[in-house]
C-alpha cells in the first residue's frame, strides 16, 4: 500500500493555506508514489507538523521554521524513493 502524508496545522494561527499549498506541491511532485495527503485541524495551538504514515517528517516547533516545498520534497523522497531524482529540487 501507498503511504499517505498527514499534514496537522493550527487552524487558529490561519495555517490551513500553507497545508493546502503544501499538499498541493506533494501531491504534484509524488501523485504516483502516494495514497493520499490528509489535513488535519490541530486542536495544539501553534502546531504544524507533516508525517508520513506515523514517520514524524516535519515538526515546525522542532526544526524552528516552516518547510519549504524544496525540502519537504526531499524529506519524503528519502524516505519512500531514496534513488529518485527531483530535478531541480535536488540542486
């Protein structure tokens, strides 16, 4: 089976674009290596955080920033295509 990606935000700090937008560039670059990609409101205040599958890839407090599409995407290569090139996200 696929994995899917969970993207949990803070729907109070007005974070649900940045998900969508996150999901749309994974669902963009992964749409055949993915099952889905699910967002989720936080009741955490101040809580950003993206998995795959239980595999904590992103946790916003942790790493101190936002991802960027770029690094996000390499996150979830790694873990489920380690050998596949990303184009320019790889430079």
């Amino acid at each position: 089976m696929k994995p899917t990606i969970t993207i949990e935000y803070c729907p109070k700090c007005g974070w649900l674009l940045r998900s969508a937008w996150m999901a749309q560039e994974l669902l963009t670059t992964f749409a055949d290596d993915i099952h889905a990609v699910t967002l989720i409101p936080s009741e955490v205040a101040g809580r950003y955080t993206i998995k795959l599958n239980e595999f904590l890839l992103w946790d916003r407090k942790r790493e101190g920033h936002f991802p960027e599409p770029k690094e996000m995407k390499q996150r979830v290569r790694d873990q489920i295509a380690p050998d596949r090139d990303l184009g320019h996200n790889d430079r």
